[in-house]
C-alpha cells in the first residue's frame, strides 16, 4: 500500500472521531508554503495559532504529507494554501479533505484567471507563482482577513486593521522595489534561474526569465535544455544567472560548466527564494524581506 494511501485512510479515520477544536481560544490554522504561514501570522497576529507544513527550503512541488501532517490538518480550524495545483502531491489530500467537514482554502482562487500566465506543467493550466505579483498577495492577505473574520467575527476589528497595516507595508515594498530596478538598464534584465518560478516577477518589471527546469521542479533538465540554455546565455551575453534555495543547485552548476566550456564567463549571482522563504527569525524568512532580498541580488549581480 502507498504512503499516500495510508495517509488518506488516516484522515478519514481521523475526521469520523474528531471535532473541530481551538487552542486556548485562538482559532487553529494551518497553511502550506512559507510565503502563506508568514501571511497568516501578520493577519492574525497573536489571535490565532498558525502552523506551517512547509519549511525553509522546502519545495512545495514535490513535498508529500506525513502523519504529522494530518494530524495538524484534522486539528485546523481553517487550512490556507496556495492552489493551482503548486502543491500537486497534497491534492488528493485536500481533495478527501472536502468531502469531510472541513475545507481547505485555495487562495489563488481569488485570482482573476484572465490575469494569470498559462501553463502546460499544472493540471490548474496556470503558473502558481503567483505571489511574485505583489498585487496577488494583497489579494490572498484580504481573503485570509475576511475568512478569519467570519470564523471568528469577536475579533473582526482587529484583522482588518491588521489587513490595512500589512497592506500598507506592500504598497512600501512595491515602491521600493520599483525604485531599485529602475537603476537596472532594461537590456540587461534577463533572469536565468534554476526553474521559471519569476514569471510573474518578470511580467511586472520587464524581465525576460529563463529558467532551466520549466515551471515545476517534478520535471528534471536534461543534456539537451543545459546546452540549449548554455547557447541563450552565450548569445545575449548574460553576466550572471542565479540557484534557488528550494531546487538543488547542481544543474544551475552544471550549466555555467557547459557556458564557461564555450568561452563565455558567466557568474552565479546569489541564491534567490523562490518556492520558500529563508530560514525562521531571519529578514529573508518573511515575505517582505524575501522580496526585497531577492531584489536586490538580481540588480548587484545583474548591472
């Protein structure tokens, strides 16, 4: 019997003696990736309890539950994740979630589909990256306001300032980003990266992405993308391209060797956060310091 399967059997097992239930009378939340856990707590503040599945560097395209997964999931009063199929191999996890009492919300349901970017790699036919417009992610910080609101309407007044606060703080951030590509020639902004999480980063701010897996990690680069990619660096003369600190870096190396072979010195700009924020406790582990963090590496390495 799979792993999976057991898992499922363990829900239904779980969710046929089990109520939901809160944790000295805060709401109990669960969320999926980083960027989502780190936007929980801002909304909620020190009202809520959030436990995050995913950690610093974990790729959510590939990561699977465990037991102590699912007892975090029957325990949740709410379960926040991103959708769009970014977190494929919890699916079916959710999928017998809904057919029980509770239901996980998708955030990026939210999301206007005329807007978003096509793709072949997801059952959803979207890319899921879609944090990396800062636009979206105020929508998911309203979404997670108005459900906690609902779910506990006692403390609705302070969601929603915090919702304005948060807000505020991404409408800063937008500012200063802006500010900081604006100093980065527009020729020079191609981004080349170990898997094309930043198309939306590149649709919003003029760059044109690369990346060397295609939009999920699930599907590995072969001979043929490095030397193909090799040849587009070597023809626009791309200074520097970068790894991601959920994707192992040794196809990102591999593809410098095969430039580097070819007489064309390309450096490895830094590491950038993709699929998970940095580690707990640190800048780069919020959404905000994530962002500008990234940023910035791709301009100083870039110009």
């Amino acid at each position: 019997m799979k792993k999976n399967t057991i898992i499922l059997s363990f829900i239904i097992l779980l969710f046929s003696c089990k109520n939901n239930s809160e944790s000295n009378g805060k709401l109990n939340i669960v969320t999926t990736t980083t960027m989502i856990t780190d936007l929980a707590n801002n909304i909620g503040g020190n009202l809520v309890n959030v436990q995050g599945l995913m950690g610093s560097g974990v790729d959510p395209h590939l990561y699977k539950a465990s037991e102590g997964d699912v007892t975090k999931l029957v325990n949740a009063d709410i379960i926040f994740y991103n959708g769009l199929h970014l977190e494929g191999k919890l699916i079916e996890v959710f999928e017998k979630m809904e057919s029980s009492n509770k239901t996980p919300i998708a955030l990026a349901e939210e999301i206007d589909k005329n807007t978003l970017i096509g793709s072949e790699y997801f059952a959803s036919n979207y890319d899921p990256h879609v944090w990396f417009n800062i636009e979206y992610f105020k929508q998911f910080a309203i979404k997670i306001s108005k459900v906690l609101a609902e779910k506990d309407p006692k403390n609705a007044a302070n969601y929603k300032e915090n919702e304005r606060l948060y807000l505020a703080k991404l409408d800063s951030l937008q500012e200063k980003i802006e500010t900081i590509i604006d100093t980065l020639p527009k020729e020079k902004r191609i981004l080349v990266t170990a898997h094309d999480a930043f198309n939306y980063f590149g649709k919003n701010y003029g760059f044109e992405v690369v990346g060397l897996q295609g939009l999920s990690t699930a599907t590995e680069a072969g001979v043929q993308d490095v030397q193909k990619l090799a040849a587009f660096i070597i023809q626009r003369k791309v200074k520097a391209m970068f790894v991601e600190s959920s994707v192992p870096k040794r196809t990102i190396e591999a593809l410098q060797a095969a430039v580097n072979s070819k007489g064309h010195n390309v450096a490895i700009g830094g590491t950038l956060y993709s699929d998970a924020l940095g580690d707990a406790g640190t800048v780069e582990g919020t959404y905000i310091g994530m962002f500008e963090h990234n940023v910035n590496t791709i301009i100083n390495a870039l110009k």
